[in-house]
C-alpha cells in the first residue's frame, strides 16, 4: 500500500508540474511559438520516472518529485521563449 500511495504522489507531483510548464509557456509565448516537442519530452520523462518508482521501491517520494522537477527547469531552459527572455533582459 505504501509503494502505490508514493506512486500516486509522484504521479500528481508530474501531471502538476507538467501543467505548470504548460501554463507559464502558454503565457510567454502563446499558441504560435508553444514548445510541443518540449512537451512531449516532459510528458515521456514523466512516464519514465512513474514507472521507476513503482519498479523499485526503495526510491524515495521526494527523490523523484525533485528529480522530476530538475529535470522540468532543465526542459524549460531550452525552449525560445525563455531563451528569448533570457536576451532580452541581459541585452
């Protein structure tokens, strides 16, 4: 029972901060320049780092959700609309 219940917190922990990304991308930059592949990226890793954790139970909750949320800055990093924020603030 506590194996699914870390699964499911990891779950809801993915689904929020890929709806995060989402969002703040959305807000950015808009439908035209939305970062899909980005996305779709987030949405794979997700699914990996899920079935990690159901797969082996000695992986912790918050090892997971903070591994999944490094990798989400990381993915956010690299996507043109924060890249052109980035240039716009520095110069």
């Amino acid at each position: 029972m506590k194996k699914t219940i870390g699964t499911i917190m990891v779950a809801a922990a993915v689904v929020l901060l890929t709806a995060t990304f989402s969002f703040a991308e959305y807000a950015m930059a808009g439908v035209g320049s939305f970062p899909y592949f980005q996305l779709g990226c987030l949405i794979v890793g997700g699914l990996i780092i899920i079935s990690l954790k159901n797969k082996y139970e000695r992986m912790y909750t918050s090892e997971t959700v903070g591994a999944f949320a490094l990798y989400t800055v990381l993915i956010a990093l690299f996507t043109n609309p924060v890249i052109d924020t980035i240039k716009n603030m520095v110069g």
